[in-house]
C-alpha cells in the first residue's frame, strides 16, 4: 500500500483527487452570493452559510412599468469572457415576453414586452446555469435562482367623496362630524399612497351632494399625479387644501358622483394602468340617476358603471366605504363594489367610529393595492396615562419595506421609536408628520456595518403624554406572500350561514406548516368594544404596567388586535378558528346569524416560511346581513309602499339673531322612519336621521321672519304629511356702524332755478337706504339714488350742497365733498318738464313720459339725459329707452330746449332698476306694477318724497295650496314644485303723491297676497290684483246695457241714476286696471 501511494501512479491519483475536491468547491461560488454586489435587491441570509441549498434564492431589484429593465449577473472573481450563461424564466407570462436568454449573463426585459406573471403573482422566477468554457477552471460550473419582483401598474384613483348635509353629523359615538373626520382619513390615506407611489401614480377628486361640485385648481382639470412624501407642494397638501374649502350641503347624488369618477378615469388615457373608484358616503341616495340593485345600471339614465368583464386591465374597480344607521346603505354599497371586482366595508353600530373609519380606509389601502404589495401587519391600541408601551411586531424577510402609522388625539404629545434587535433604527427613519398622526418609513436594505433586512422581531415604543387613547398600525410590502381571504357572499339574510376561506401561499407555492393558522374574529352587529369591555371578564396577564383604573387596564392589555384580546371579550363562537384543509387551505362557518346589519370579518393569519421566516398579517372584511327582502333577488312578497305619520306639535325655542332650535314629536312608520327633512320657507334645508327629534338651524339672517315645516322619511323613501308650519322672526342685531361719505360730489346742468347734483355711491356692512342733500347746512330732501335734480331755487343766487348716507337703521355717514354753484341770471322763460314716470320695464328697456314745457320760442325739444349723461333729444313728451343691462339701476332726468337754444330747468329724476333674468314677464312669472296714493293716519294724502316709509310684505300661501307632481314613473312620491316668491322690486315716486310698485316673480293664474305698510301703520291687506275680479265689474255693466236697450224707464229719474250707475263702473273698471281700485 505504502508502495502504491509514492509510486508515480499513486501521485496521479492523489493529483486528480485534489484537483477534484478544488473543482467541487469552486462550482459554489463563481456567482456572487454577496448582498453587496445586489443593490435594491435581498440575499436570504442562509446563501451567506450554504450557498448550493435550495432555499437560497436572490431577489433582484425590481422591475419598474415603463422601464427597460437589466441586470448583469455578478460574479466572483472569474473573467466573464471565459463564462457561458444559460438563463431560463420558469414562471410563465399573462401578457408579455419571458426574459430572453443570454449567453453573457445579462437579464433584460424591455418595457414594450413587459411580462406580466400568469395567475396574479408579481414576480418572476429565472434560473441561470453558468459553465466556464476556457481558463483554467474550465469545466466548472455554477446554478442559482432568482426571483424579479414585478411592480404593479400605475393606479389611477377617482376619490368620489360625500358632502350631503348628514355629513354635518356628529360621528357616531364620537364628538367631531363626519366631514372632519373624513377630511383626516383622507389626508391619511394620500399620505400612504405617496409612501407607495409609483411612477404613472394618479389621483382625481369628486364631490357630491344634491349635484356635482367641481375642485379648485388644479384638481379641477381631473388627474394630478401623485407625489412622493418629500415634494413641495405633496399631493396631500393639495386634496387637503381642497377639502378645507368644502362643507356639508344638501342631498345625496351618489349616481351623479360615481359616474363623474368613472367619466374622468375613461377621459385618462385608460391604457396600462390599474383604474380606482373610492367611494365613501354616509347617506342614502336620494337624488336620480339613482344606482340600480345590480350595482352597475342606473334608474333615469343609460350609463352603466363598468364595462365588463370586470377584471381586465382597463376596468373600473369600485371599492366603497359606507356609514350608516340601516342596512340600506350598505346593502346597495355591497352591489356596486361586488358588480365591479372591489371590496365594500361599511359601519353601522354606534361603537366610537372614528377609528374605524380610518381603519377601513387603511383596508382600502391594502385592497386597492393588492399585489402592490402593502400589507397589514397588525394593529395596537393604547393609552399613555400611566408611561411609555412597547409593542412587538413579527416581520418575515424578502420585504422591501415596513412603515408604521400612529393616530393620536391632535392635542397629544407623542414620540415614536423603532428598534430591530439590539439596533437602534432612528437614523434610518423617513418620518412624515401631521396634526393628528405619525407616519415611519423605513426602506430595505439599510446599509450599516452589515446589510440590514426586513425579517425578524421589530420594538416599536410609543412615548410621552396623550389624554386619549392612540392607534398603532404595521404595514409592510411583500411581493411574495399571498392570502386571499374571502367570505361565500357580501350579502345575506338572517339565518343563513356565513363561510370564510382563506389560502397560504409563498412565492406561487401553497404553504403547508402544521404550525400556519388562520382565525376569524367575528364582530356582530351591536358588538360595541366599550360595551364588551364592561361586560366580559379577562385575566390580566401585562404586569409592566399597572393602571389605577380596570377599564383602561383591560384596555390597554387587550386591545392589542389578537386572539387574546378578542377571545376575552367577545363569546367563543364569534372566534372562528379555521381548519386547515391541507395544500395552503383554512375554511370554516358561523351560524348564528340572528342579528340584522352589518358582520366585521377580521382575518387573523400566521405562520411560517422556512429560511424567510414567521409571519403575521390581518385582513377585514364586511358582511350585510337583511331581515326578508335582500337587495339583489327578485323582489318578494315585502313591498314598503306606507309612508310615516307625519311629525307633530313642531315648535321654536332659543331663537337669536342667527339660530333657532326646533323640535317636534316623533313620526312611527310600519317598518322605521330614516329621517326628518326639514323645510324653510318651502324649500328643503336639511336632513336629521332617526331617532333624532330635535335641530339647531343656524346661519339665518338677523330680523327676517321665517317659516319651517317637517317631514318624516322611512328607509323604502315614504315621505309623510307635512307637520304644522310654524313662523318666527330672527332678533334684530344692533347696527351702529355708519356708512362710508359719499364721494366725488359734483354739479351739471346749473340753470335759473335748478341744477342737477351725482355722486359716487357709499358702502355699509348692511345696505344704504337714502342720501340726504343738504343745503346751505339744512337737510332738503332725500332719496335713495346717487343723482338728484334740485329745483325751485333762485336765480342769480349762490348755494353750497354736500351729501351724507343713511342705513336702515338711520346710521348717518360723514359729510362728502361741499361744492358751491351760483344758478344763472338769465330769467326763465321756458318751464321744466314736469312728473317724469317710468313705465313697461323690461330686462332690456323701458318707456319714459312727462308734461310738456310751457314757453320758449318757437319748437320745443326734450334733451334725455341716463346716468347724467345726455343721450337724445325727444320732440315728443315720452321716450322708449332701449339697449339696457338685466338686473342695472340707472337714473333718468329731461331738460326742456326752445329753438333758440334756452333751456329749462331739470324735470324730477326718477330712479329704476332693470329686471333681472328671472323676472321676465312671460310665461310662468310677470312682473304687476301697481299704482298707490298713500293717506297718512288723519286721512290725508302724503304727497311725495316718502318713498322709504313704505313697506311690502308677501303673504305665502298655504303648504297644502302648493302644486305637486311624480318625480318619475316609478315613484308614488308627490313632492312641491318649486315657485319663485313675489317680492317688491322697487318704488317709484311719480312726484303728484303717487308711486308706483314694481313687484317681480308674480304667477299670472294666481293673485298672491300682499300687506303694504306706510310705517309701522298697515296701508293694505290684501291680493295684489283686488279683492273683486276684473270681469266681474264688466258683468255688471253688460248687465245694465242690456237693461237700458231692452227696457224702457218711464221715470227719468230712474234712467239718470242707471247711467250714472254705468259711467261709475266704467270709471272703476279704469281704477282697477291701472292700479288704483285696491289702494284709494
């Protein structure tokens, strides 16, 4: 043997043996398994001890859409040029080209032939043999895989969000309404989309309520792209910029909403990119298109919600977020996301629902990314009253990243720290934060003294000074874990069983530990946290923290989002542990579905990846559960077609100078009343939803009369009998503000005996009700325009004028200007115009008249003059003016010229207002003018110039007088037709003691009551076209035509008194057409 061994063929031997064992080593290790040489990629640490075990495969930096991809596979130390490469994608493509193969080891994929996996997996799995073919090492070779995690396409998200007038509610069990705690959730939920943000990222906002409400820029264009967290400004600066200048409003348009959200994603290029809805609304829609029970047709209109199939690429995807206090909101929520491949969550207890609101916005988050990779870790939930908590969380490897989101009370104090292991993570930290949260980002790998990765046991701390409790949530991205968690339907009926299902799978692969598990915690309706807190017994088992009091002790033990916690306080049976079926698979049921409303299904899953470590993760669903008939069947025997009693015993209290508290005895309904609408002076103002029996109205003006009424509302939309109407008139808030001094007081067409003053007008913080003219110091007259005509002066004779302002309240303004004139000597030989009156106003026109001047030599013209300013010249005593603007004032005032070019003195001004677009007098609305001679209370005749001593009042008639009609054919619902409300336009002061009364929004079929008051003294009450018909006075004197003609009268007596009888009803029937009759 000792011969063999130091023969020459001996040492031949030892040589190949050798040179075999130095072969096998190097096979190992050609390809790099460094964590250095795979930047924006992970090495699992078990490639560091056994690089040729199985379990050793690499993940590569990702794929971006849009991008070219490559990658050049590292090696060691050996010369590339003595490698030949073999590259092969086992994984097979949906759409797309497999990576191509390369003999240099380079692994490309260019964005036009994108591969996108097959089977909704986001990575790519590519194995790479690698043989030397020259060198000195030829002959040796190398194997390894890979995993490419695949990003998912950009998303482009339509946020559809609710501002009805139930958004102006307080939450459910909370003390903020629903649009400031939807104003968060949405800040919360931008902030973590710009944490995933992609390029391509995209997101749109629409509101609804009665109608759309169009963004201000630049969401009003549509899309603006998403931003990353440190951009200035970021795309949440934007939305909540936006949101701030939003409130509640009126009804709900929910159909109006979706189709604008679906409008824009079909108006943004719809290629390659994920298309969102996000639905949030609090109400039930009430205002047409409404959506249909299938969820993608609608009522009035021929749109349909998606196009299907519902899982293309290019489909609209309806995810939804409903509050409510009945099953019908989140049963048609239901449909609509079910329809159109989304998830619905929904609430209706009267639990604290703040927190859960952005708990299902953070679900949404998840869902709507879902092979984006966020994941939810798990949930914590404490109180800092008594020290600092700690909470641990179980992260398994291959993740690209783990962020943390902290919900505290915006008066908190609250710190945050994050350990892995013994290392200290603060300086790694992307930190974003707001006046309520706290968002942690932390990006893997971390490059330290070694390369730091995702798995393992993370410490996040929370510290400092919080009076209420906070909300603690894990999220991370994984591309390679996937547990689809689903319930057998969305909806049901009470007794029917609910079935949960859930799968295991890593990497395409299901997983198959005895040790992996899946829970359900059921959450039934009526399930209140506080409620079960007080009920439920636990064992204390936290001894670092000793709490004073029992309730947060258990709190702060167990709310922790664990089996613990839920088995502690809720019965056995709501805790749904799901059997493993094997191959990845857990099932189980729950039968006790006694109760209506809505079922949370909170997935509880855990388990294990050999060499990538223990996991856990949580997913929530929701569940409708219907007493008969469920939206989505054919409709059954249960029709509601019976509306409520109508409310009771409507009163006022408390009323200010802005607010009104109203109350009112409740309705009762065959099934349920919804909600109380409530009315102001007939039109609808907003809503109160059941049991509430009670409303502060605010925003109401100051001394102004108002009337309400209520109506009841069940959930099939019955609407009752309206309620009593009651009436009540606002105080009246002090005014001591004066106006501002007239301005620019000036003086034209100075004559003998008069001279026409303009100014520019003041301004008050309620509204000028007449300027003063004063002369030589002493007021002279008043009037509510900014020109006046100034007569009866002397010639040859100097005068100083200024003007002052008045309010309603008789608040005086500073003085304007002071000018002096001096009138002209001349003598007058030629009178002025007299009693220039106003007639036929239109939007666009009018007719002018006046008594012809007296004197002069030879021809007499009129010069017309608008606004001060000449416009034409008149041989007759009335003028048709033309060309005017809708909705104007102007002044008008005539000057007498003889042929030898002598003047007269200025007429009387008269000041109008044009009609508005509204006030066309054709059709449905005319416009009455009435003629008055006012008396005082002795019985005499007031004369002119007391314009502002009169009033007008509008006396509405009656609710059940008001017309009604079907809103559609399918509705048995009568509802008011809206009617415009008379009110006096202006007055017009005629100068002979007369005025005429322009009163707009006049119906022709109807003679709409009014009072008119000469100060605090009724002048009239009554219809505006009189108490006695028009025709019938003409009756009558066909009446007596006809006596005359057919008999004759001996007496002669007889036949005076008849004609004289006759010539009185021709003089009355004159009055009552010219607006005399009712007034005299």
């Amino acid at each position: 043997m000792k011969k063999l061994l130091f023969s020459s063929r001996g040492l031949k031997i030892i040589f190949f043996l050798l040179l075999f064992i130095s072969t096998a080593s190097i096979h190992a290790q050609i390809i790099s398994r460094n964590p250095a040489d795979y930047p924006g990629g992970e090495v699992p640490p078990i490639c560091g001890t056994n690089p040729t075990d199985p379990a050793c495969i690499i993940i590569l930096p990702p794929s971006l859409p849009g991008e070219d991809y490559h990658f050049q596979i590292p090696l060691i130390s050996e010369p590339r040029s003595n490698c030949l490469f073999t590259i092969v994608q086992t994984t097979p493509c949906e759409s797309g080209s497999p990576v191509p193969n390369s003999t240099t080891g380079d692994i490309d994929m260019p964005a036009i032939s994108r591969c996108k996996p097959l089977g909704g997996n986001n990575f790519l799995e590519i194995e790479v043999n690698l043989n030397i073919i020259s060198g000195p090492n030829v002959g040796q070779s190398d194997v390894i895989k890979y995993r490419l995690p695949v990003l998912r396409d950009p998303i482009k998200v339509a946020l559809v969000l609710d501002i009805s007038g139930s958004m102006g509610w307080v939450i459910p069990g909370g003390t903020d309404i629903r649009w400031n705690v939807l104003k968060n959730a949405v800040e919360l939920f931008v902030e973590k989309l710009e944490i995933s943000q992609q390029e391509g990222d995209s997101i749109a906002l629409s509101y609804f309520t009665t109608n759309l409400v169009t963004p201000n820029p630049p969401l009003n264009i549509g899309f603006i792209d998403i931003t990353e967290v440190n951009a200035n400004p970021t795309t949440t600066d934007t939305i909540t910029k936006d949101m701030n200048s939003r409130g509640p409003l009126s009804a709900t348009a929910m159909g109006k909403g979706l189709l604008d959200g679906k409008n824009k994603l079909d108006n943004n290029d719809p290629i390659g990119a994920r298309k969102i809805v996000l639905l949030f609304t609090d109400g039930l829609q009430n205002v047409p298109p409404l959506v249909n029970i299938d969820g993608r047709t609608f009522t009035t209109v021929p749109d349909v919600l998606n196009d299907c199939p519902c899982s293309t690429l290019d489909s609209i995807y309806y995810y939804s977020i409903g509050l409510g206090s009945s099953t019908l909101v989140p049963a048609i929520l239901s449909q609509i996301s079910t329809a159109n491949g989304g998830v619905s969550l929904s609430i209706t207890t009267g639990a604290d629902t703040e927190p859960e609101i952005h708990n299902f916005f953070q679900n949404q988050f998840a869902n709507m990314l879902e092979g984006g990779s966020p994941q939810i870790v798990g949930r914590k939930i404490g109180n800092l009253s008594s020290g600092d908590l700690t909470y641990k969380f179980q992260i398994n490897n291959i993740v690209s990243r783990v962020f943390f989101e902290l919900i505290h009370d915006e008066n908190a104090n609250i710190d945050i720290s994050i350990k892995k292991g013994d290392l200290e993570l603060g300086d790694y930290l992307i930190e974003k934060s707001g006046d309520f949260y706290k968002l942690v980002n932390i990006e893997f790998p971390i490059q330290n003294d070694e390369v730091i990765y995702g798995g393992g046991e993370w410490e996040v701390t929370v510290s400092g000074s919080s009076a209420d409790q906070f909300y603690l949530t894990c999220f991370t991205d994984d591309h390679f874990l996937k547990y689809p968690s689903n319930l057998n339907s969305s909806m049901y009926k009470t007794g029917d069983t609910i079935k949960f299902n859930s799968d295991l799978i890593y990497a395409g692969a299901p997983l198959i530990s005895e040790n992996d598990s899946v829970s359900v915690v059921l959450i039934k309706p009526g399930d209140d946290i506080g409620h079960l807190l007080a009920i439920y017994e636990t064992q204390l088992t936290d001894t670092l923290i000793d709490y004073t009091d029992a309730a947060q002790n258990k709190l702060v033990t167990l709310l922790n989002n664990d089996e613990s916690f839920f088995s502690a306080l809720l019965p056995e049976e709501q805790i749904i542990k799901l059997e493993n079926k094997g191959n990845g698979n857990f099932s189980g049921i729950y039968t006790n579905t006694d109760l209506t409303g809505v079922y949370q299904a909170i997935f509880l899953i855990k388990g294990e990846v050999p060499s990538i470590g223990k996991f856990e993760r949580i997913k929530q669903l929701s569940a409708v559960m219907e007493f008969g008939l469920v939206i989505g069947e054919t409709p059954g025997s249960f029709i509601d077609n019976t509306p409520p009693t109508k409310p009771n015993s409507l009163t006022v209290s408390n009323i200010t100078q802005s607010t009104v508290d109203i109350n009112w005895i409740a309705s009762t309904d065959n099934v349920g009343v919804y909600e109380y609408k409530i009315y102001k002076n007939g039109d609808y103002l907003l809503s109160t939803q059941h049991p509430a029996i009670n409303s502060t109205i605010d925003n109401l003006n100051s001394n102004t009369r108002y009337t309400f009424l209520v109506k009841a509302v069940d959930a099939s939309g019955n609407v009752s009998v309206a309620s009593n109407e009651v009436s009540f008139t606002t105080l009246n808030i002090p005014d001591i503000e004066k106006p501002t001094a007239p301005s620019n007081l000036t003086a034209t067409n100075i004559a003998q005996t008069s001279v026409y003053l303009n100014w520019d007008i003041s301004t008050d913080n309620n509204s000028i009700v007449e300027y003063v003219i004063y002369k030589n110091e002493e007021p002279l007259a008043s009037t509510s325009g900014n020109a006046y005509s100034i007569t009866n002066l002397s010639a040859g004779t100097n005068y100083n004028f200024y003007i002052t302002a008045k309010d309603a309240a008789q608040n005086e303004s500073d003085q304007s200007n002071e000018i002096s004139i001096t009138t002209l000597d001349q003598p007058v030989d030629i009178t002025a115009p007299t009693k220039l009156t106003v007639k036929n106003i239109t939007q666009t026109g009018l007719n002018l008249s006046w008594n012809i001047s007296d004197g002069g030599n030879g021809e007499i013209k009129y010069n017309i003059y608008q606004d001060a300013s000449f416009i034409i010249n008149s041989s007759s005593a009335s003028y048709t003016v033309a060309n005017l603007k809708p909705s104007t004032k102007y002044t008008f005032h005539v000057i007498a010229e003889d042929a030898e070019g002598n003047i007269s003195d200025v007429s009387n001004t008269v000041e109008i207002s044009t009609l508005s677009e509204d006030e066309v007098s054709t059709g449905k609305y005319i416009t009455e003018i009435l003629k008055i001679r006012p008396k005082n209370k002795f019985g005499y005749y007031m004369g002119p110039g007391f314009i502002s001593k009169i009033k007008f009042k509008y006396l509405p008639k009656a609710p059940e007088e008001t017309l009604s009609h079907k809103t559609n054919l399918n509705e048995e619902q009568a509802v008011g037709e809206p009617v415009l409300e008379p009110y006096l336009k202006q007055i017009i002061d005629n100068l002979d003691g007369s005025y005429y009364l322009v009163i707009a929004n006049v119906t022709p079929k109807t003679n709409p009551g009014i009072i008119i008051s000469i100060g605090d003294e009724v002048y009239y009450e009554g219809p505006i076209k009189g108490e006695i018909s028009f025709w019938y006075y003409m009756f009558i004197i066909i009446i007596l035509v006809i006596i005359m003609l057919v008999r004759k009268y001996k007496s002669k007596t007889l036949k005076v008194l008849l004609w004289l009888l006759f010539f009185a009803l021709l003089v009355i029937l004159y009055l009552h057409k010219t607006g005399f009759l009712n007034f005299l």
